[in-house]
C-alpha cells in the first residue's frame, strides 16, 4: 500500500500543478469528496467537478500536521485561491481533513472548515447573490441551478472571481471581517 502521507504530499502536488486527470487517477470509481456540513459529492464523475472547480479558482492547498493510522490520514488544510482573495481573505485554515484509501486510492475525503468562516461567507453570499440576480442576470443564470444552487465547474470557478471582484469594489467592502487564518 505505500506510505499513506507520501500519498496525500502526491496529492497536494498533483492538486496544485492543476492537472484534473491526473487528480481524478488518485481516486476510487466510488469516492466521495465532503465538506461537512455544506456539500458532499459521491462518484468519480461527480467529484472531478469539485477539482474542476478549483482549477477555475486556481486553488492551491497545503496538508499540515498528518498523521496517518491504518488506512487513514487525518490532516489540515491551508487554502489560498482566488474565490478567496476575491472575498479578503489571505488562506483559509480548515480544521480537519481526513482521507480513507482503499488499494492504494483516494476512496474518501471529508474535510471540515471552521464554522466561523462558515457564517462570516453565508453573510457574504447573502449580499452578493442578489447584487448577481440584479447587475449580472446571465451571469446568474448561467452559474446556479433553477433552485439557486451553485453550479460547480471551471467556467464557473473562473467567472465568479471577477464578479466577487467587482462586487466587494462597488459596494465598499474592502476589508474582510473573517480574521481567523
């Protein structure tokens, strides 16, 4: 099987050179990719447009402080990405993130954020959501499904950048209130 946390470090290098094929040969056919709480996406097929998305945000991630036991490896994440420079924020430190491998392969990820990160982007996202609807209709129906639900893939990841952009310009809020890193 390998050195379960030299597989997580290939990982991180194969997710931060933004090549998605090359992600998705580290995965089971039946993985699983979580952000508790908020999302979970089940299937190769579906997971792949989570790394898709990040491709678009030009996601890159760092994995702290593994420690591996059995066929687990609970870590850390530190994020940066553009989505969230956009918002103000430098990196974001998740507080937990644990792969399961089976034969070798990713068969799960499930990664927590800090709730308090959380709330301070639902508060974002309740004042740009209806500035999108408002100044960019076809933007907006182009990026959330019929039940305003985000629809993550690259065009997506890479579109919503500029807006968040000129969103955060046009209505003064320069300076993000999410402190924590």
């Amino acid at each position: 099987m390998g050195n379960l946390i030299d597989l997580v470090k290939t990982f991180q290098e194969v997710v931060n050179q933004h090549d998605v094929e090359k992600i998705m040969t580290l995965f089971t056919e039946d993985a699983t990719f979580e952000i508790v709480g908020l999302s979970k996406f089940a299937g190769k097929q579906q997971v792949k447009i989570i790394f898709e998305y990040d491709v678009g945000v030009n996601t890159n991630l760092q994995f702290i402080n593994c420690k591996s036991d059995g066929n687990t490896v609970h870590c850390q994440i530190l994020e940066r990405n553009d989505r969230l420079d956009a918002i103000g924020i430098v990196e974001l430190k998740y507080s937990s993130c644990i792969f399961t491998f089976k034969d070798g392969l990713i068969h799960s990820f499930a990664a927590e954020i800090p709730p308090d990160f959380v709330e301070h982007n639902r508060k974002i996202l309740k004042k740009f959501i209806p500035w999108l609807t408002e100044n960019h209709p076809n933007e907006y129906a182009r990026m959330f499904s019929p039940e305003g639900r985000f629809i993550y893939n690259y065009e997506n990841g890479r579109d919503v950048v500029p807006l968040l952009r000129k969103w955060r310009m046009k209505n003064g809020d320069k300076n993000s209130n999410y402190s924590r890193c």
